[in-house]
C-alpha cells in the first residue's frame, strides 16, 4: 500500500496518509477540517536487493585472463636442468 501526501488548502497542513491504491482521496484536513488535496509524489527509489549492483562486483575489463602460460614455462625450463 502507497502512502500519500496530501495539502491542506486552508492551512497549509503537510501531511501523509498510508492508503489503498482503491481508496477514494480524502476531503478532509485532519487539523483544521478544511479542503485538502492529494500531492503528486516522486513514489519510492528504486530499491536493489542482491548482488551485482556495486562496483566492486564487476570484474576489471583492463586486464587480461591469465592463460598460465608463464607457469607452464618456467616448469619446463626446471626440467631440462
């Protein structure tokens, strides 16, 4: 359920309403029983669970996989001696 926020056109009351988004709007302010209108709100961040979303997560496109080539060298150099 969204919650909303809502003005209140006599007195300036701010304030927020946690509502079905079926539910009518409300008429009402809650401080003063003047007329209110319903704001138009930015709604919630976008909100990311998991991993793969830090930068520490993605691996370094600069370097180049080891293949092991110089493993495989400096072991065969070892046993011609």
């Amino acid at each position: 359920m969204p919650t909303y926020d809502y003005k209140c056109l006599d007195c300036g009351h701010l304030f927020e309403k946690f509502q079905r988004i079926t539910e009518e709007p409300l008429t009402n302010c809650p401080k003063c029983n003047g007329t209110v209108k319903r704001l138009i709100g930015a709604g919630a961040g976008t909100i990311f669970k998991g991993s793969g979303f830090y930068q520490t997560d993605y691996k370094n496109k600069s370097k180049k996989p080891d293949t092991g080539s110089s493993t495989k060298k400096n072991d065969s150099t070892s046993e011609k001696k």
